[in-house]
C-alpha cells in the first residue's frame, strides 16, 4: 500500500493548513456565535478551488482519489466545524451517487454545477418516526410524468440559499427509491432544528415534503433499488468520518502541547511532568494508528476493493481515539479549558457529534463482527 502524496497535494494540504490557522481560526468563535454562514467565507471557499476536487475532471473536477483528498480533509477539520461539515459532503460523498446510478442527463445536468460550487447538495433519508433504512415512512406515487412526494426527514445537513439539490428516499410501489429534488420546490419545507452541543452554525433541517412534485426523469437509479443509492454512500462516508477525527484530534493534541509549553505549576513546566508526557504520548501514538487505519481504506477504495469492514473499523476507533484525545487535552488545560475563552471548549464539543455522523460504535461493530464471524 502507497499513501505517498505527489508535490502538488503536499502543497494543496499545507495551503489548507496555513488558511485554517490564518483565516478560519480567527472567523470560528463570532461565526458560532452568530449561527451563520456568511457569504464572505462562502467567496474564500471558491476562491480556494474548495469544490470539485474529486469530482472527474470530464465533469469539470480535478479528479483527485480519496487518499489525495481525505489528506486535505484531515487540515479542514481542524477548524469551524461547518466548514468541515460542508468539505466531508461536498467533496467525499454528494456527487457520487450521480456518478455511479445517475443517467448521463442528470451527469451533464448536475455535476459541474457541484463541482464549481455553484450549487449544493444534501441528503434526506433519516425520519423522526423511523430510521434511515427500509422501515422510512416517506411516500412517492407515481401520477402521469411526475411523482409527488410525502413525509417529513430530520437531522438533515444542508444550508439554505446555497442547497440546491437534494437526495430523497421514500417507499414506492417497487421498494425504496432514490429522487434527486431541485430547489426551491414549493412541496419542500425546511424547518430548523434546535440548537445542537457542538457543530454550532448554521442548524440542521427538518425537510417536510407536502405533496411534492418531482419529474419522473429525476428518478435516480431503478424503481425500488434506492437503499443502494442511500447505502452506497455509507462506507465511504465512514472512512471521511474517520479522517475527521483524526483532523480533529490532531488538533486537540497541538492545542495541549502548546499549553503544556507554557504553563507553569509549582514551578515547573507541565510539559516536563511525566504524566502529562505520558498523555501526550498516548494521544499521539492512537492518532496515527487511527490516521494508518482510515488511510488504508482509503487506499482499499481507490483500488475498487470492498471496505464494508475497514470503514467501519476506521470510524469505530478514530472516533474513540477523537473521544479519548479531547478527554485528556481538556484534563491537561485544567479549569481552563473548560471555559469558553478557550478554543479548546470548543473542540471538545465539537468531537461529540462523530458518536452519531455514519453510525453509532454499535452499528461499526456489529458490521465488524459479521466478518469476524465468517
């Protein structure tokens, strides 16, 4: 396995590294504060070439692989947590349901557009009532040309004004099946949710769909087989999760080294204390190893290997390792780091949100344990 990067990522990666330290960090706290998503950060976004990276190039990407860029993910989440949120979507995951069950209509029609970021994308599978697999309750009936969609998704990631397009599943006559909605839609309703523990910005969505109109041509993929569509994106998901957490960790370790450097206690730096070495070791040590974890998924993906088992096993212990390292460089800031002064308060509260993103621990292990048990 290579996970070598060529000269032209190397330097992407610490162009991405130095405009987290240098613009974002500073913009993070008031654009928390203030939950929004101003238009000024959307216009850095563009101008960085922030959209399109893995997108093929006949479709007006770069066409980098997933190792080339979960690299550059891994700096983005080292930052506002929106903007993590809106590279791991964007980049890793929305457009390729396209590529891969979408007619060369919807290709031609939707692709560049993702891909200079003129429009966005987001998914709605996960309902209130139900869950995010067969048992959804959303309905689609099929009358003449168009099908008219019902039901109502919740913790859905999207950002008005810029979300244009949007995948919907819901239950038709054959199974589940996939539709790809164009807004603004008058049979679409977005209601935000209430404020969240961490990932503060712009809220998540309820997305209620009341008598929703869509043309039978944006059917994606066969009648009945959506589910393929929605859990083809799973596994990759899990691996970009995976290199989220690990961004972010790595964020939290600088952070303590860096108090640790400086702060001193009965004298004596906390960084010449054994036991604070000896957190820091261990936080440093469990980030690569979940760092090597994901990559090799990555690289298993790239490849065209199945990764069902290995994306689990990366998003299971990258997010434990994200869990454990924020735990230990918050109990070495001591009281403070625990205020909201500190940048580390809100790292901490950020890396609570991997329990849930592509599944709980639970989910990642009982799908490790069906090839365990082959």
């Amino acid at each position: 396995m290579d996970f070598s990067l060529s000269p032209e990522i190397l330097k992407y990666q610490e162009e991405a590294r130095r405009w987290v330290s240098d613009v974002l960090d500073p913009l993070s706290r008031p654009l928390e504060e203030e939950e929004r998503l101003p238009e000024e950060l959307v216009a850095e976004l563009k101008k960085g070439r922030f959209f399109g990276l893995t997108i093929p190039k006949e479709y007006g990407g770069q066409g980098w692989s997933v190792v080339q860029w979960l690299s550059v993910l891994e700096e983005l989440s080292k930052a506002y947590a929106t903007v993590r949120l809106i590279a791991h979507t964007m980049n890793g995951l929305f457009w390729r349901p396209l590529l891969y069950f979408g007619s060369e209509e919807q290709k031609k029609k939707y692709l560049p557009l993702l891909a200079s970021g003129e429009i966005w994308a987001a998914n709605s599978l996960t309902e209130p009532e139900a869950g995010t697999g067969k048992d959804i309750n959303s309905k689609a009936e099929l009358k003449g040309d168009h099908y008219v969609l019902n039901g109502h998704k919740w913790l859905i990631t999207l950002f008005p004004g810029y979300t244009k397009l949007i995948y919907a599943f819901a239950a038709t006559e054959g199974g589940i099946t996939s539709f790809l909605v164009d807004l603004p839609n008058d049979g679409v309703k977005l209601k935000p949710m209430p404020k969240m523990m961490g990932c503060v910005g712009p809220r998540h969505y309820n997305v209620v769909y009341k008598d929703c109109k869509v043309p039978v041509e944006n059917q994606l993929g066969q009648k009945g087989a959506g589910l393929d569509v929605a859990f083809g994106m799973l596994h990759l998901s899990r691996v970009s999760i995976a290199f989220c957490c690990v961004g972010l960790a790595q964020k939290c370790l600088d952070l303590a080294v860096r108090y640790a450097k400086k702060r001193v206690t009965f004298g004596k730096l906390l960084a010449k204390r054994q036991a604070v070495q000896n957190n820091l070791a261990q936080m440093a040590t469990e980030i690569e190893a979940a760092r090597l974890l994901a990559y090799r998924a990555a690289w298993k993906f790239d490849q065209g290997q199945d990764i069902v088992k290995e994306a689990a096993m990366a998003k299971l212990f990258a997010e434990q390792v994200v869990t454990r390292v924020s735990e230990l460089a918050l109990r070495i800031h001591g009281g403070v780091g625990y205020t909201q002064t500190s940048d580390l308060e809100r790292h901490f509260r950020d890396a609570r949100s991997y329990h849930f993103e592509e599944g709980t621990e639970e989910i990642q292990k009982l799908l490790i344990a069906r090839y365990v048990l082959q």
